[in-house]
C-alpha cells in the first residue's frame, strides 16, 4: 500500500540518514536553533519587564522621546525618591506588609489542619467536608462579595483590615486540596506510631505530621503571600481611606489631573514588584513544585 | 497495657469522628459563614430592589429581566465573551508551543523557564500600569517595535478595534504558569511510546498528533477549564486599563473594555444597584457550572486518559 511504504520509507532515512553535514555538524546546529527559539521568546516575555526597569531610570526627557528608546539616554536615580515622597509609600508598603503577614499566618494556622483532617482522619462526613472544599474552589468570588461587604458594613468593619484578614483563618479551598493531597501521601505508619505511644490526634498532627509537611506548606505559604501583595479586588473593595491603602491601590495617585508620572510611577511598580519577584527567586524550586502539582490533578 | 485504638474504639464512636470534626472546624465556620450563606443571602437579593441603604425590597424576577434590556450589561457579555472564547484557546495554544520549546534538551533549560514564569509573578496592578504605557501611542516601546519589522501601528488603548487585542497580549505576557504546568506534562510523557513510534515511522508531526498531543489532554482539560473561569470573570486588567480621575465607571473607548465582572462591580459599589448587581452574580454562577459541565461532557470525546 502508498502509504505503508511511504512510512517505511520514513522510517529507513529518519535514523542513520547519509552524512550530508556530517551527523556531528547537525547535531550542533540544531542545538543552536533551539537556543534561538528559546532566546527570542524569552525576548518576549523579557522585553516589557525591561522597559519598566530603564523607564525608572529614564530622565523626563528621556521618557518622552520621540521616537522612544528601550535605554536611556543617560541613567538617573531621580524617580526612586520622587516617588518614595509622591505618596505615602512608606504606609502604603507597611499595610501591604501586614496583610501580607496576618494572611500567611492565618493560612498556615488553617490550612494543613483541615488539610490533614480530611487526608489522614476516619469520619463520618469527611467526604460531604471535602466535596464543600473542592465545590467552592471554583466559586467566583462576585456571587458572595455583595452579601459579604454587607455583613461586614453591618459590623462596621468596612474601612478596616478586618475583611482582609479574618477569612485566611478560616481557610482557603485551594490550599486545603492543595496540601490534602500532600498529606495523602504521607505513610499511615507515622500516626499509628504516634497513637501507640499515646499521642493525641493534635500532638501527632503538630509534632510528627507537620514537620514532614514542610515542603508542601512552603508551597502553600509562597502562593498565600504572593496572592495578598498582588491583591487589587478585596482591597478596592473595603479600603476607602488613604491611610489604610495597600501599594496596589495606591499606585493609582501617579495618575495625575495633568497626565501620568511614567518615571516615578515605573519606580514604584519596580519597588512593588521586586518582593514577589525575590521570594520566587528564592523559592523557585516550591513554585515549580506547586504549579505542577496544581495542575497535574 | 490494652492498645490505645481499641481504647478509643471502645468509646462507642468510630476512631477519630471526633478528631476528624475538629480538625476541620475552621473550615466548616468558614464555609458557612463566608460561602453557603452569602451564596443564599445572595440569590434572596437578586430578586429585590436596595441600594445599601434601605431595606430590600421583593421585586420578583424584575432584576433579570431589566438586565436584557441593558445596553451595557449586553455590551459587558460580548465583551466578555470575546475575551474568554478567543482569548482562552488561543492562551493555551502559546502556552502549548513554548513548554514545547522549553523541552528542548538543551543546557539552561531552568533558566529559560523562569524568564517564561517571570511575568507572571509581577502584581496585575503593576503589570497593566506597565502596558498601559508600552502601549502608548506617542511613546510607548511596542509600536516602535511594530515600526521596525514593518507592522501598522494601532493606537491601542484609544482605537476600540484595538483594545481587545491589547487586553489578550497583557494575558498572554502572564501565561507562563500555564507553560510551566505544559512542561511538566510533557515531561512524564512515557519515553516508550516515542520510541515505539520512531520505530513505526511516526516524523515529528506524527509524533506530536499520536504520542505528544493525547498524553496532554487531561492537563489541557484542567487548563481550560480554569482558563475559562478565569476569563469571564477577568475585571483587574479591563478595570486599571480603563480608570480615569472623576470617572468611576469607565469602560474604556465606546465601552469596548467593559467585562462582565466591571459592569457587575459598577452596578453594586458606583450605581449601588445592589439587587441587579446580585442577579448579575447568580448569572455568572450558573454560566461557569453550565460552561464546566459541557466541557466536562465533551471530554469524554478528546481526553485520553492513560492506562498509568
């Protein structure tokens, strides 16, 4: 048949086909054009992040330059403190701060004990808790936000930090799958052990569970903190006054009645970045750790 | 000395219902009091008229059906729609072709994937402000960049043809977490089964329809589906793109950036329409479950699970 032989034909000349370039020559040339691929796309995704760091070291003129240049002309610290002085920054970034630590807190304080509850504990109405998790995952957070701004209108919360805080306590559906899964995978032996020497469910839990669980809760930790220095929808919601504002609120004021301040705006979202951008380098390892797992179940 | 199990099973309970409970109370406070009750509490307001400040009132289906009349909750539906239904196939397909290039063997292979994920750690505040001004029509670097491979240059963010187009780029730029999941999946695709089609005769095409292609199907489901979540509900790159001083309810150029999830925000907290802003939330609700069923039905017909 045509298309047999065609394949056969295929087969015989796709390995150990006569030596044109020579096999050697090949083998570099491909390698190399890999490499390009890789390079230019990594152009791609480079290139914006580029023009936000040299557009805060741009002098005004510079920044306006027709036509526009990637580098500038001549490289100046100036947007740094004008934009640390524009705004309240310094309050900006410790309100960040503190929700950033309140909800990491409360994330590691709620999230593996459910977790562990639901992987490693026999009882009655485990599943029902668990498909309550795994069905609210996909919640979108518009269908409670209205009902939810008006509890915390009704107990005057509004305005304050609460709203931004309290529900990381209470835990997170994705992280509690996230690390049940972890859990699930930790030997049985381990609470047996601990139950044999007469340890209670939360001593097992804290002092023989935990302490495996460290790469997972890493995990869990990373996203959480990640999540709430980026956060734009709860804090546009609850914080109205500047003194409460998070940096990703208050970024907007570089918008001015006579246009926008690029250069010290591009300073500050250089500032606001490099924290998320320095725990992932850091963590890189629990990151990729994590996405993989996420996406893999 | 009596074992500790049976003394625990001896109370009568199975082992651990107490425990179990215990554990997860946090969640179960949280759930009810964060989740199932303001989901109910939140269908009760889609059927009545208040604004924060008086009582609700019942008005019946009235808020759904005004919802169809509105020119811009139609508007905010297409909009949307458009996002999510090129935007989301399209996202998957770049996230495809680059974990395909990040599996080359080749040295700095690590290097090349955090480039990749890079953008997708930047703050969604930071990363719009940022493509707000390389899309600048006068100044910005993308359009000199156009210029010099000989494309038009759109003003993007002005034109409403364009702005859609510009709200996808600012996507695609965040795609590497799905990259990296791709890369992950192609890297567990058994080694066997290339070499079994090497010796079949399969050439790179093939390779990828018959090995690659189908091994990937269940993590595309996952993405897609998510994508998809993600993509109805998009409001912080559409809502910083558009914001302006002493004009709450932007929806940029001829109300061409105006999502859903804008127009369901504007309803509640600028015209404090808070029952049509609720329907809007319970429509929303219904389309995702309807949109994840139906995806999850068609995946009976392109998922491949293997047999490990």
């Amino acid at each position: 048949m045509a298309a047999n032989s065609t394949l056969v034909d295929v087969a015989r000349t796709a390995e150990p086909r006569p030596a044109r370039p020579g096999p050697r020559r090949r083998y570099l040339g491909r390698r190399l054009g890999h490499h390009v691929i890789l390079i230019l796309i990594s152009a791609a995704f480079l290139v914006p992040f580029v023009v936000m760091i040299t557009t805060a070291f741009k002098t005004p003129d510079d920044i306006f330059s027709v036509p526009p240049r990637l580098l500038p002309q001549r490289w100046v610290l100036d947007n740094f403190p004008a934009a640390v002085q524009s705004m309240p920054f310094l309050r900006y970034l410790l309100n960040t701060a503190l929700l950033v630590l309140l909800n990491v807190a409360g994330t590691l304080v709620s999230c593996p004990l459910v977790a562990y509850g639901l992987a490693k504990l026999h009882w009655r109405g485990r599943s029902v808790i668990f498909f309550t998790v795994l069905a609210t995952m996909m919640l979108p957070a518009q269908v409670t936000f209205i009902p939810l701004y008006l509890l915390w209108d009704r107990v005057g919360a509004v305005g304050t930090f609460w709203p931004l805080i309290i529900p990381a306590f209470f835990g997170t559906p994705f992280y509690i799958f996230l690390l049940r899964q972890f859990f699930a995978g930790v030997p049985d032996s381990l609470r047996e052990a601990g139950l044999i020497d007469g340890a209670s469910e939360l001593r097992i839990y804290l002092q023989l569970v935990l302490p495996q669980a460290k790469p997972a809760i890493a995990t869990v930790a990373i996203f959480q903190f990640v999540a709430t220095w980026t956060d734009f929808l709860l804090p546009l919601i609850y914080l109205n006054s500047e003194e409460r504002y998070t940096l990703s609120i208050g970024l907007y004021s570089f918008f001015g009645q006579h246009g926008v301040e690029w250069g010290p705006l591009m300073a500050a979202c250089l500032i606001f970045t490099v924290p998320a951008l320095a725990i992932f380098v850091v963590a890189q390892r629990y990151f990729v750790q994590g996405i993989a797992v996420t996406g893999m179940k | 000395m009596p074992d500790p199990a049976t003394v625990r099973a001896g109370r009568g309970r199975r082992p651990g219902t107490r425990a179990g409970f215990a554990f997860s109370t946090p969640w179960i406070i949280g759930f009810c009091v964060f989740m199932a009750g303001p989901i109910g509490i939140s269908l009760y307001y889609s059927f009545t008229e208040f604004n924060l400040f008086q009582e609700p009132r019942w008005v019946g289906l009235a808020n759904y059906a005004a919802l169809f009349d509105d020119q811009k909750f139609v508007r905010s539906v297409l909009n949307t729609a458009f996002l999510a239904v090129v935007g989301v196939p399209l996202g998957l397909a770049l996230a495809l072709l680059v974990a395909l290039a990040l599996n080359f063997p080749v040295r700095g292979q690590p290097l090349y994937r955090a480039v990749v994920y890079l953008p997708a750690i930047v703050p969604v505040v930071t990363a719009t402000y940022l493509w707000r001004w390389v899309f600048n029509a006068q100044y910005g670097y993308f359009n000199q960049l156009l210029d010099k491979v000989g494309l038009p240059q759109p003003n993007w963010l002005a034109d409403l043809a364009w702005t859609k187009p510009a709200v996808l780029i600012i996507t695609w730029w965040g795609i590497g977490g799905t990259a990296v999941i791709y890369l992950a999946a192609l890297q567990q695709v058994p080694q066997q089964l290339y070499e079994a089609a090497a010796v079949d005769g399969a050439n790179g095409w093939r390779r990828f329809w018959h090995v690659t292609w189908p091994a990937l199907t269940p993590v595309t489901l996952f993405q897609l589906i998510m994508g998809l979540i993600a993509a109805v509900q998009i409001f912080a790159p559409t809502y910083l793109l558009t914001q302006s001083r002493g004009n709450a309810a932007g929806g940029g150029p001829g109300d061409s950036l105006l999502t859903y999830t804008m127009y369901l925000f504007h309803n509640a907290f600028v015209f404090l329409r808070m029952g049509q802003a609720a329907a809007m939330a319970w429509i929303l609700f219904l389309v995702i479950g309807l949109l994840t069923l139906v995806i999850l039905i068609s995946s009976k017909r392109w998922v491949h699970y293997g047999s490990e």
